[in-house]
C-alpha cells in the first residue's frame, strides 16, 4: 500500500520570495537571483516540475563550484538594424535576456523582425518561459538552446549534441498564447533525472547505457549513457541545426566545447541561446493573432482538443488561486537552503 506524500499549497510570491532568498545566501547579484528566481518559481508554477525547484540543487552546485559566475553583468551590444548581441559573461542566460529584451522588442517593432544572440552563457531553465512574454505581446517568438554532450547522433556510436530544446510562442485572439517547449532528444535530461530519483522505468527508445546497448533504466542512462534523439534522423538533423544557430551564429560553445571536468558540481551547460522575434502583422497585414484563432478552431473541429501549452495554464491558473503545490518536506528543505553553509 503506497503511503502520500504530504504537501502544501504556496503562494507564488512566497515561493519567488524563498527562491531569492537561496540564490542570494549562495552568492548572487540581487538583480540575478530576481531574475532566477521568478523563473524557476514559474516553472513550478505551471507544473514542469523537471525545470522547478527540482533544479535547484543543480544550480547552488555549480555556483559553488565556481563554474559560472552568480553575479556576472550582462553586455548588451547592438550590432545591427535587426540584430541584437549579448555577452552573459560567464553569467546565467536568463539575465542576459532580461537585459536585452527592451532593445530587441524596439528593433522588432521598428524592423518587423529582430535576432538575440546570447553567448558565454548557462541555460537550465524551461525554454518556453523566455518565448511566451514575446507572444503576450503580440510577437512570434522562436529560441533556441544547445546544452552539454548527451545525445547521440543518428547513426553515430557517441554522444555529441546536446538535448538542445526549440521553443516556440505565437499570440492567438481567443485564448493565451501558443507555446511549445521540445527537446531534440528523445526525452529531456531533467524527466530523466526524476524517473532515476523515483525509481520509474523509461519507455523503449529513450537512451543507450555505457555500452551503448538500449536501455529503459534512466540511472544507467545518467550512469555513462546518452539519449538519442526523437524521430530518428529527423531529430538528429534538428539537434544539428540547434547547434549551428544557438552556438554557431552566436558564437557560444558547441556541446562538445566546454570542460567541466575542473568544476565538480558543475551541472550548467556553457553555451549559447538564439532567439527571433517578429511582429507577425507586418506579414499579412491584418491580424495575425485573428489568423491565430482560425487555426485553432480548425484544430478543435478536428478533434484535436489540447492545444500546446493548455496544460501549463490549467496549472497555472489553479497554483495562482489556490497556491503551489510543494512537498512538505521540499520547501523545508528550501528554507534550510536560504541559509548559506
């Protein structure tokens, strides 16, 4: 007989509250941990626990491994009519975007479109929480992460890529915007981490062992393996675009570059972010969001009866009315973090 789990509703400002207050007590900049802070609070918020608090382990390791500089000062450099540059300085890149975003949105408006290249960066966050604001402002949003080497190429024998995520934002005059978050890989690295820390089985497909032989053992995924990426060659080709434009154009580290072997802890990946944004009326002439509408109801009339991202609002929307849903025991746990040692 299975025993529950207690747990608690939190309100959102308190959890953003604490997740400062963590950041913090392990050496931030102020303006940093707000930034993180939010982010990650939001993830939890919407029920995508593998990009909530779940991450935060992850992210006081690395910052006590020196690996990534907690109170970097992004540098926010226009290099084009349409074309937006950022140096994260060895900085997390959700600050990085924070500070470049008024600059990129006034290019978009003036140009139709713009380009952000975030470089020297650490991406470990939910990719859709940095496309959606886009969307809410009536923009079409399309990013682009690489992370560390963990999947292997199709038709390769070694990991190379990364599980280099594409996240897409698109407003819609009926409903909130429509986002999606998906790896190139098979299955991103955090569910992997949380089927490993609950015991769970993966299905078939999923990732390889040491020996580079199939395996639904997340640990031994974790243990020396790789994923593999979702659809075959199809992914693969993806997972490679992912890599030229989010570490190529922006000049960030491939998967493969970086070497954290001098920074045990460390588990954010080094590399780069590219993002794109346009302001969609200026395509056709009417309004997109409208366009937006006509092809959701199509969709309905389908009977495709979820639209991307509709989970995450239901969470959301729930968690804002009624609190976060947390284990008694993991926000103790986020108490004890706030203080340092």
């Amino acid at each position: 007989m299975s025993v529950s789990t207690p747990t608690l509703r939190v309100p959102f400002a308190d959890l953003v509250e604490r997740l400062r207050q963590i950041f913090l007590a392990h050496g931030t900049a102020p303006e940093v941990a707000r930034v993180l802070a939010h982010n990650c609070a939001s993830a939890q918020r919407d029920g995508a626990h593998s990009h909530g608090t779940f991450r935060i382990p992850g992210y006081l390791s690395t910052l006590a491994s020196g690996w990534v500089d907690g109170q970097a000062l992004p540098v926010v450099e226009d290099v084009g009519a349409a074309f937006v540059r950022v140096d994260a300085a060895n900085g997390f890149a959700q600050p990085a975007l924070e500070a470049a975003s008024p600059l990129l949105i006034e290019k978009v408006r003036e140009a139709g479109i713009a380009i952000l290249a975030i470089r020297n960066s650490h991406h470990f966050a939910a990719l859709w929480l940095d496309v959606e604001p886009f969307a809410e402002q009536g923009l079409v949003a399309l990013s682009l992460v690489n992370s560390m080497t963990c999947v292997v190429p199709h038709g390769a024998h070694k990991p190379l890529f990364g599980t280099n995520p594409i996240a897409f934002a698109a407003p819609r005059a009926g409903g909130e915007p429509l986002v999606f978050d998906m790896a190139t890989s098979a299955i991103a690295h955090g569910d992997v981490q949380i089927a490993a820390r609950e015991g769970h089985c993966l299905p078939d497909g999923m990732g390889v062992d040491a020996a580079g032989l199939p395996t639904t053992d997340p640990q031994a995924i974790l243990d020396g393996g790789a994923l593999l990426p979702f659809g075959g060659h199809k992914g693969s080709a993806l997972s490679m675009m992912v890599e030229l434009l989010a570490a190529g154009i922006t000049g960030g580290n491939f998967s493969f570059e970086f070497d954290w072997s001098q920074h045990p802890g460390a588990k954010t990946p080094w590399t780069g972010q590219l993002l794109i944004v346009i302001d969609p009326d200026r395509g056709s002439g009417q309004a997109f969001a409208e366009r937006s509408e006509t092809l959701v109801r199509q969709l309905h009339g389908v009977g495709q009866a979820r639209m991307p991202g509709d989970r995450r609002y239901v969470e959301r929307a729930r968690s804002l009315r009624e609190g976060v849903e947390m284990a008694d025991a993991e926000w103790a746990q986020l108490g004890e973090l706030t203080r340092p040692g």
